[in-house]
C-alpha cells in the first residue's frame, strides 16, 4: 500500500475480498482481531477506506467464520447486493450505517 500511496499520491479504496485468506484460521478469535485490528491501522495511516466482501453460507443469511461476525460487528458500514427480479440487476442495500441512519443520504 505504502508504494501505491506515494506513487499515486494516495490510496482512495482497498477491496479485500477473500480476508480470510490472509490469516491462518479464519475462526481463530485473536488472529481475526489482530487482522481487523491491523486494517484500521491501515485505513487511518492512509486515510481511506478498506472494503472486505463477505459472503453468506450457501442458501442462507449467515456469514461463515470468526472472522466475519467480528467484521460485521466492527464495520462502520454494511452493505448487502442482492440479485433483483431481472438478470442484469443487483441492489444495494444498506444494513447498517454507523453514523446516521441507512435510509437517509447526506
């Protein structure tokens, strides 16, 4: 990150996904804190935002591993895609906003 900040002149967006690939358990407490723990740290040394795309348990609403209920319970904000009636169509929807309500834009 270090290399594309200076190089660009900063770093606008991160997208992880697959963040349980990058520790050794993804139901291991500790390493999912530290892991979590160690992406605010990034995201304030280069004031941006760090995007982790988590997917539900097939034919569920639950989020699989440690790791994911810890990030849903730390995230400032969750947004779900869902597919719409047609094939070309996804919509988001905000599950959570932390500050302020998800109805309501700025």
């Amino acid at each position: 990150m270090d290399i594309f900040y200076h190089k660009f002149g900063g770093i606008h967006l991160v997208v992880i996904d697959g963040i349980a690939d990058l520790i050794r358990s993804a139901n291991d407490e500790m390493e999912s804190i530290a892991i979590i723990d160690n992406l605010y740290q990034l995201a304030g040394i280069y004031k941006t935002c760090i995007v982790c795309v988590l997917h539900f348990i097939p034919n569920g609403i639950k989020l699989r591993a440690h790791i994911c209920s810890e990030l849903q319970r730390k995230a400032a904000t969750i947004l779900s895609i869902e597919k719409d009636e047609g094939p070309t169509v996804s919509v988001v929807k905000a599950l959570k906003v932390r500050d302020g309500s998800p109805l309501v834009c700025p």
